[in-house]
C-alpha cells in the first residue's frame, strides 16, 4: 500500500466505494488523514464499513470541514451533470480529486525521479500496460502495474528509485489528476466512447491530450486524425514526441513494417523487433500496441535483445482477442473488452472469416463497421441493440437474433463447424457494453468461455 501522506492531519470526504475508492480511504488513513466516506448503493456502504472504511452520510455533511473530494473514476465529474458529491465540494470551494492524483503527490514528494510510465487511449491500453510490464519483468526490472487494469494504484508498491511503475489511465481518471506527470505518457489512439460522460468527441480529446501534454516524453500513436492532431499540437508547446504507426512508414519514430517494429530517425530507419509469429499480438491494433510498447521502453533503455525476447514470450490478456478453444478449424475468441464499434473493428481486421457475436448496450451504432462486413459469414445478435445492429447489417450480412450469448455460442458453433474455410472463427466482440445482460465485460467474457468448454464437454461425450 501507499500511504496519502499529501492529507495528513486533514478531514477528506471519499465518496463511491467500489475498490479504488475503499483503497484510496485506506491510504488517506494510513498517511494519518480522517476519512468520511459514502457511497449512493447502502450496500456498497455496507459492505466497506465491513472492511474497516470509516463511513459517514456526505449527503448530511458540513463540507468546509473538508480538505477534499476524492472521487472514483465511474461517479460523474461533468456530463451528464456534476454527482450531487461533487456539487457540494465545489459549493465548499474545496479541490475534486481521483487515487490516481493522491499517488502523483506521493511520487513528486518522495521519489520524483522514479520512473512512471502512463499510458491511455480509446482502445488497446490495457494490452499495451500489460505488455509493457510483460517486458520489464521479462529484463529483470522492478515493476509495478496497476490504475485503471488489476490492482488499484494506492494498492500498489510506493515509488522509489529503481522500480517503474505502469499505469493504465482511463479518460475518467485523467480528468481527476490534475498533477499526473510521468516519465512517459502514451496516447494510443482516439475514436468516439464515453461521450455521454465528456459531453463532446473534442472535450473527450482535450482529456486525452491532458496525459501527454505533462509527460517528459510523449508516445503518440498517429493513425487518427485526433491524435495526429494533438502530437502536432503538445510537439509545437515543447513536448517531446515519439510518433508511432502501424498504418505507414514514419521519417521519424516508430512503425510496423510488414511483421517488423522499425524505429526511424530522419528517415534512416532500422528493425528494433519482431511480432511475427506471436499469437497474443495478432492483428494491426496489437501492431500497433507492440510497437507503442516498443518506442516507449525503447526510449527507456531496453535493449533490442530484451524487447525481441519479450515479445515472443507474451501471454496476452483475457477477454481481448483471448483464444479460448479451437475445435478443428475453428477458433473461438473472446474479444468481450470491444465494447464500442472502434474496438471491434480491429477483431474483425484481424480474421477473414468470421461468424461474429455482437450486440448488448450500444454506445454507437456499427456503420463504420461496414468494409469489414464481406469478413462476416454470419451475425449472431444479442441483447439491447439487436434490433438496431440487425438494420445496420441489412442485407448485406447474414444475421440471426440469438437474443441472448447462450444460444449465439450455441449457433455460431454449429455453423462455424460446417465452414470448409481454412480457418473459421467464432469471434465474441460486441461493439457494444455488457450491462444490459452481464455484470461487466469480464463476466460476459467468462460466459462466453465457460459456453465454449461446455460445448467441446458435450461433443466428446457423444458416440462416434
């Protein structure tokens, strides 16, 4: 754990109690600050009082006594209107703050010359996090991973000199950290999501850009408009830009070539690793993920020959292109994290033949998904936004309302195993969130898995 020191001897209010708000109580605890802490769910009270968390109703509380707010990412800051938590701390003229902040205080304080490496985007952070610790592991450094994947970031080892720590950062949590400054930023990409919680496509950006424009050195991923928009404009303000492809060679920075990670200084450019051949990076957006991971330790000071072995040997992370069966010909991948259009059409670029699972609660709709379509043997739609994706798919694409993933598994083995393809892929990427039918996309994922096994269970016990 790291102790918020930055609150000593002050009175915080904490409100959402999901695991970095109980974990940021904690912290502000042991770094000797007084906690008062809430949540809308009385369950979720319940249940952090059971921990030990200090709770008190904030609904009843007189906020000048309060140093501060810190907030969880999920409770909202602006759109669609400021939590009534929120209103009430800026009424107290009092500073809104996230766990990702109390950490950034810590590190300044104690180990300012630690190594911090901060990575976002729209899509592919999470991979590109754990790929990125995968590799530092795999050279023998001191690393700590955690923020937005796994463990929340004041669960994590303090900073010191020697260890780096990687930190996933959602646009939520940026928009609470006011003082992030790492090493290095990573800005991946930028596509339409969230937009319900930031109000516009460019006020989303703005966030994103917030990242990069405070890290040492910028690692920008520039195969979108917003992105190439926002290295053009944090490199004319003094930031150093580290340009990364996976669409087009650079004259300067880091690109895919072919199955190649190439790095280029005023166009001289030179092999700085491989992807071929490594399962877990299939596909242009984990191009582009690998080579983002590449530039940034790159940059740091890995070796060529650390970052070729580590790549071959990276496991990959459940739920994004996750291959969790292959019966025969058929592979069943569980891609559950592509919870927008954007995110599924990097699935779809990845396999030529598809019999895809999607649906749930649109955050869009999937028109842009349309030059992967001649990809799609067949549709397989589910929950909420079925109806909607069955008009966008029109006949251009042949579609069943499976309605729930049960039966979608249940049809797209069964035709899949009539495909003489070379390779025929069930492919479980929504485009879509899960809360309309699951608890997150983890558990959508889990069922899709646990849908697979229980099927290959069954074909084996059936008589030749």
């Amino acid at each position: 754990m790291i102790a918020a020191t930055s609150f000593h001897g002050r009175h915080v209010a904490v409100f959402g109690l999901g695991a970095s708000g109980r974990s940021a109580a904690r912290a502000l605890v042991e770094g000797g600050a007084t906690v008062s802490a809430w949540d809308d769910s009385e369950a979720v009270v319940a249940a952090a009082e059971a921990e030990g968390v200090t709770v008190a109703d904030l609904r009843t509380a007189d906020w000048q006594a309060f140093a501060a707010l810190v907030l969880a990412p999920g409770v909202p800051l602006t759109h669609p209107r400021p939590h009534w938590s929120v209103t009430a701390a800026r009424a107290a003229g009092i500073e809104v703050i996230g766990d990702i902040e109390l950490f950034s205080r810590e590190r300044k304080r104690f180990a300012p010359r630690s190594d911090l490496i901060a990575i976002t985007g729209t899509n592919g952070k999470s991979t590109t996090a754990a790929l990125i610790a995968h590799l530092l592991r795999a050279a023998g450094r001191d690393v700590a991973l955690g923020g937005n994947i796994g463990t929340s970031v004041m669960d994590l080892p303090p900073p010191q000199a020697g260890r780096i720590h990687v930190l996933e950062v959602s646009s939520y949590q940026i928009d609470l950290t006011p003082g992030l400054a790492p090493s290095i930023g990573m800005l991946l990409n930028v596509s339409p999501d969230h937009l319900d919680r930031h109000g516009s496509m460019a006020a989303y950006a703005r966030i994103k850009e917030r990242l990069v424009a405070s890290a040492r050195t910028a690692v920008v991923g520039v195969d979108d408009n917003w992105s190439q928009a926002i290295a053009d404009h944090i490199g004319n303000h003094g930031v150093e830009v580290v340009r990364v492809s996976a669409r087009r060679p650079l004259a300067r920075g880091y690109y895919v070539e072919g199955v190649n990670i190439m790095a280029a200084d005023d166009g001289a450019a030179q092999e700085i690793a491989r992807i071929g051949g490594v399962a877990t990076l299939r596909g242009r957006h984990n191009a582009q993920n690998a080579a983002a991971a590449v530039a940034a330790l790159h940059r740091l000071g890995l070796d060529e020959a650390a970052l070729r072995s580590g790549l071959i040997t990276f496991p990959g992370l459940a739920h994004r292109m996750e291959e969790v069966a292959r019966e025969g010909a058929v592979a069943f991948i569980n891609d559950s994290k592509a919870t927008n259009a954007d995110a599924a059409a990097r699935a779809l670029a990845s396999f030529p033949r598809v019999y895809w699972i999607a649906g749930g609660r649109a955050k869009t709709g999937i028109e842009d998904l349309a030059p992967f379509f001649p990809r799609i043997a067949r549709a397989y739609l589910i929950g909420e936004a079925a109806p909607d994706f069955a008009t966008t798919l029109g006949d251009d694409v042949p579609y069943a309302i499976a309605g729930d993933l049960a039966a979608a598994v249940r049809a797209a083995a069964a035709d899949a195993a009539m495909d003489d393809d070379e390779e025929a892929v069930v492919l479980l990427s929504p485009a879509a969130a899960s809360f309309d039918q699951f608890k997150n996309f983890e558990d959508r994922g889990n069922q899709f898995r646990d849908l697979v096994h229980k099927l290959a269970e069954t074909d084996e016990k059936e008589p030749a």
